[in-house]
C-alpha cells in the first residue's frame, strides 16, 4: 500500500489484488457474551482499495493504524 500525497488530498491506495483494513477491525464469529448472555453477531471486518486521509497523515501512521492483505477470491 501507498500514501498518495496530492494539494489538499492525500489517501491510500492498495497495490494490486490487494485490500486494506483497520488493524483492530478483525474477524469475530458469533458467539455468547459471557458477561451479558447476550448473542453477539459475527463480525466481518470492513475493506477497502481507497482510504481518504488527513493532510496531516505520514507513512508512519498508516503503518501503525492499516493493514494491507490480499483479495481473497470468493467460492460460489
């Protein structure tokens, strides 16, 4: 992945067959809260090829904050 600086526009961009996460946002299967009881729906975490970012963003946050894997092909 990228950082793309451009006049008052800076994003990520992935590389190729590539996709980019948030590095807290994993996969959790559904299951009981043990506290609660309570049913907590599985989580599929967001992706994205494209992340718009501050002005302000370096190479160093973007590091510490996203993760970049690859593209998984989907069986039908």
């Amino acid at each position: 992945m990228k950082l793309i600086k451009e006049e008052k526009l800076y994003k990520i961009v992935a590389e190729e067959n590539k996709q980019i996460r948030d590095k807290n946002d994993i996969y959790e299967p559904e299951h009981i809260d043990e506290e609660t009881g309570e049913l907590i729906p599985e989580h599929i975490p967001y992706y994205s090829t494209i992340i718009y970012v501050p002005t302000n963003f370096t190479e160093e946050l973007m590091n510490e904050l996203y993760v970049e894997e690859d593209i998984e092909e989907k069986e039908e």
